[in-house]
C-alpha cells in the first residue's frame, strides 16, 4: 500500500493553536523517555473534539481536546472518553492505547489526554487515489466492519468496570429527547423544522433492549483504521467521544444515518462523506441483515433506526453550523453544513412517507 494514503496532520488551524512549551513540559514530564523535538499539527478531520499530532523521534501521539468557542454541556468530556478506553483496551484491540490524561487548567485551560497512534489507512468520502479492491474485497470489507461493530456489542460491560458508564433504562427515549432538544436550541433561522420527523420519531419509539451493551454512537468508515499492508484488515477504531451504554439498535441506526448507497438520490450523494456507495458495497438493509445475523436480534423496526439515525446525524451537523452562524469558529467548512441540514430532512420524510 501506498505510504501517501496514510492519514497525516497539517499546520494548525488558526485560533485553535496551543502553547507549545506548557504541552511539551507536561508530557515529557508524564511520559517517561520520550526523546527529540516535540513537532505538532493537527489532523484536518473531525467536526467536534479537536487531534492533534504530537511527535516525538521514538513516539507517535494523538492529543485530543475540545473545541474552543461554546460547547455542548454534556459533550466532549475528555475524562470520560479516557476512562472508556482505559477499560475497552484490554478487551477491544482496535481501541487506541490511551497514554495520559490532564485536567490542570494550567496547562491547556481545559481537560485533554494523550493516546498512541494507529498509523493506518482511513476511508472517506472517495477511495484514495490508486484504491484498487475489487467488488468482492469491497463486500468482504464491509461484512468484517460490520463484524467489529458487533464485536464491541457483544463484551460484557460489567466485567470490564463500565457498569456505571450508562443507564439502559429508557435509552431509547432519552435520546430521542435529547436530540429533539439539541436540535431545537442549535436551530438557525434558516435551518428546515424537522417538526414532523421529530413528532414521528416521538410517536413510534421500540421498547429498550433487552441486552444493553457498549455503543460507540460514531462507528463509521473515516473512524476506522485499515492496515496499510492489508487493507481488508482493520487495525483501529477511533473517536469514542460519545461511547456509553445503551441499545445496540440505535448505535446501528447512528451508523446507518451515514450510509448512502449507490441508488440514493443524487443530493444524498452530494452529501456523502463514507465509501458507501462503492461496488461492493453493502446497502443498508443488507447491513443490517449481516448484523441481525451475527448479534440475533431481530431488526424489526428498522424505518425507526435509520430515521433516527438520519435525524442524530442532522442535528450533528445543525450543532456545528450554529457555532460558524454566530461566528464562534473560523473553520469554513462548517458553513455548507446547512446544505446537509435540509437533504437530511427531505431523506426522513422520504422514509417516513411524510409531507
């Protein structure tokens, strides 16, 4: 494999840049042996917390933070996301091994942690150049994400310390309120009303599951990490910002709300970000199949999960256009998150056969 495919940071954006010598003091006093120059950039993806890449001449590490500007109150809790790796690593291999934790003001005037690199291939919108899978190794990759979706779902989250990390109980309701809720507050006068969406998801809520678990609650293709030798092999899973325990469904239905496929209408391709669309690819009721098989939970109600999950990912986007509307970051991609905004309502109330 191409080294070019490989993931890299760049300069740091302006007005998200850290003091140097304070974050190097800290780590080089927290991490026992590190040698050379301290070089760091930042790593161009990503919507919410904030990667840095942070080398040294014998370590590779990731530094996250949250963003600077007005936040979510109960997102981007460093804390909580170190704690959760801490406890996945041993039993989830694609976990990042997290190296250190910091909640002194002093050093960033916020809370971060320190993890190693996975040095890998990530998917996004398009293969990279010279991307040369067939149809079938397409499929194959596809059926063992699945498969490691399934394989977080499956650890028993009591004997590895996360019983306090989640209330299973009335999850499903929680998050169709709280999202209802988020998005409200984060609409901009030129946001679409997703009130009959929100009134449908309301009305037609499954029960809880019967076999909460671990969700990740962002599993998708530029979260995961391809071995640069064998691109059917993954390596890592990223992003755990929002891990907790709850429905196994929903998790899926959040992943589902990424998923366009190759007969989706053309605005749904515009804002594509995910290979999904590759020949070879799985569609999403094939996505689901693959998974009811593996876990033995029947999908029943699978309109409700890819709604929600179209629905999650909308106000996703709303929360972060609202930030760029009231000029709280200088980061221009978020300006066409609007566009996305609206075709993802068009998409549910397609699905939804509403009005």
């Amino acid at each position: 494999m191409d080294s070019q495919w490989i993931d890299d940071a760049v300069e740091v954006r302006k007005g998200e840049e850290l003091d140097l010598p304070k974050v190097e003091t800290f780590l080089r006093d927290s991490i026992p042996g590190l040698r050379g120059e301290m070089v760091l950039k930042q790593y161009p993806g990503g919507h919410s917390n904030l990667t840095y890449s942070v080398r040294f001449e014998n370590r590779q590490l990731v530094l996250r933070r949250p963003p600077f500007g007005t936040k979510a109150k109960s997102a981007h809790d460093m804390s909580r996301e170190y704690r959760i790796l801490k406890a996945l690593k041993p039993v989830y291999p694609y976990c990042p091994n997290p190296v250190v934790f910091c909640d002194d003001p002093a050093v960033m005037g916020c809370p971060f942690y320190v993890m190693d690199r996975i040095e890998g291939i990530i998917l996004r919108r398009n293969p990279p150049r010279g991307w040369s899978l067939s149809a079938d190794q397409v499929r194959t990759l596809f059926e063992k994400v699945i498969e490691t979706h399934h394989a977080l779902h499956a650890l028993d989250y009591r004997t590895i310390g996360l019983e306090n990390f989640g209330k299973p109980e009335g999850y499903v309701a929680r998050q169709v309120e709280g999202w209802i809720g988020r998005y409200r507050a984060a609409r901009t006068p030129d946001a679409p009303d997703f009130e009959s969406v929100m009134e449908w998801l309301l009305a037609h809520q499954p029960p809880d599951s019967d076999r909460p678990c671990v969700i990740h609650n962002d599993f998708k293709f530029d979260n995961i990490v391809l071995d640069p030798a064998d691109p059917l092999r993954i390596i890592g899973v990223l992003d755990w910002e929002m891990a907790t325990i709850g429905d196994p469904l929903m998790d899926l239905g959040s992943s589902l709300g990424y998923w366009v496929e190759k007969g989706d209408p053309e605005e749904m391709q515009a804002i594509r970000t995910l290979p999904t669309h590759l020949d070879g690819a799985l569609t999403r009721l094939e996505v689901v199949a693959h998974y009811s098989a593996l876990s033995g939970r029947p999908v029943e109600q699978f309109e409700f999960y890819y709604a929600f999950g179209l629905f999650r990912l909308a106000v996703i986007a709303q929360q972060i256009y609202y930030r760029f509307y009231h000029g709280q970051t200088q980061d221009k991609r978020f300006g066409t998150l609007i566009v996305a905004v609206a075709v993802l309502e068009k998409a549910a109330k397609r699905l939804l056969a509403l009005p």
